[in-house]
C-alpha cells in the first residue's frame, strides 16, 4: 500500500510538474500577445502624436501669419482714415478759396457799381 501511495504521489507531482510547465507556457504566450498589442497601441499613439505635434506647428505658423496680415490690415486701414481725412482738408480748402474769390469779386463789382461818376 505504501508503494501505492508513493506512486500516486510521484503521479500526483508529475501532474503538478506538467501543470506548472502549461502555466508558465501560457503566462509566456498571454505576456507576449499583450506586449504586442501594447507594441501596437504605441505605435498608434505615436504616430497620433506625431501628427498633433505637426499640426499644432502648422496652427502656430498660420497664428502668425494671421497675426502679420491683422497687423498689415490694420495699417491699411490707418493709411486709409488718413487718406480721406487729408481729401476732405483739400476739399474743404479748394471750398473756402471758392468762397474767398466769390465773395471778394463781389465785393469788387459792388464798389464799382457803386462809385459815382465823376
């Protein structure tokens, strides 16, 4: 009987022995196709991060270009007001020159309708 026992149990660890062996086999497999898809995922992210960083740099030359054409506009804009200001001096001018003849032709003609003869 005791020679029984002893079998069962060397059976027993041979088992064991076979079970640990799978296990460690598929803990090896599991780890593997895990650090694959972490392998893979990785690979997305990077590239995703890649991308980002790639358009975060295309949006800060574009905010300065912006920047640029703002400030551009905003001179022209400037350059404009001052045109029309200086049109509306000149205009303004030519009027009271206008004005002036007129009003001194007048004058003129007055007195020299208005002298007496002789």
């Amino acid at each position: 009987m005791a020679s029984k026992l002893e079998e069962l149990i060397n059976t027993v660890q041979r088992e064991v022995t076979r079970l640990v062996t799978l296990h460690q086999d598929l803990r090896g497999e599991v780890d593997a196709a895990n650090l694959i898809e972490i392998r893979e995922r990785q690979a997305v992210l990077d590239s995703t991060i890649a991308e980002l960083k790639k358009r975060a740099e295309e949006a800060e030359r574009r905010g300065e270009r912006l920047a640029i054409l703002e400030s551009q506009f905003s001179e022209l804009k400037k350059q404009f007001e001052e045109k029309d200001r200086r049109s509306w001096q000149f205009w303004l001018g030519v009027g009271v020159v206008v004005i002036t003849f007129v009003a001194n032709l007048t004058i003129n003609l007055l007195m020299f309708f208005a002298r007496k003869p002789g």
